[in-house]
C-alpha cells in the first residue's frame, strides 16, 4: 500500500490546454463571473460579518478545539 501511495503522488493535476502554468496566483485569469460581488466586508468580529468557520462553530458543526 505504501508502494502504492508513493507512485500514485508522482502523478500531478492534469490540466486543460488552455490552462496557464505559472508559480504563483498574479497571473491567474478570470474567465467567467455571475452574480454581484457583496459589499459586505469580512471583519470576524460583528455578526452578519463573520467568517464561515466561526458561523459553523456558532451553529455547533464544526469542533476547532478537537481539531
């Protein structure tokens, strides 16, 4: 099974033709877009503007103290 493993992670993504290959995330482009972008502004502090993890954790779906 480790054999197996240790192959099966020399196998890369396999991308599309037209994706660009680049170290970093300056070049990405974006190719599509729908919908409005929210004006609401993330802080993690005040509620309507929390982030997702600390909705889940709010709501009991997600232990972040176990891990």
């Amino acid at each position: 099974m480790k054999q197996r493993d240790a192959k099966l992670n020399l196998i890369g993504n396999i991308l599309g033709d037209g994706v660009p290959i680049f170290k970093d995330e300056d070049h990405n482009e974006v190719k599509v877009t729908w919908g409005q972008k929210s004006d609401i502004v993330v802080d993690g502090k005040s509620l309507g503007k929390l982030h997702h993890h600390q909705i889940m954790h709010l709501l009991d779906m997600v232990e972040l103290e176990r891990g």
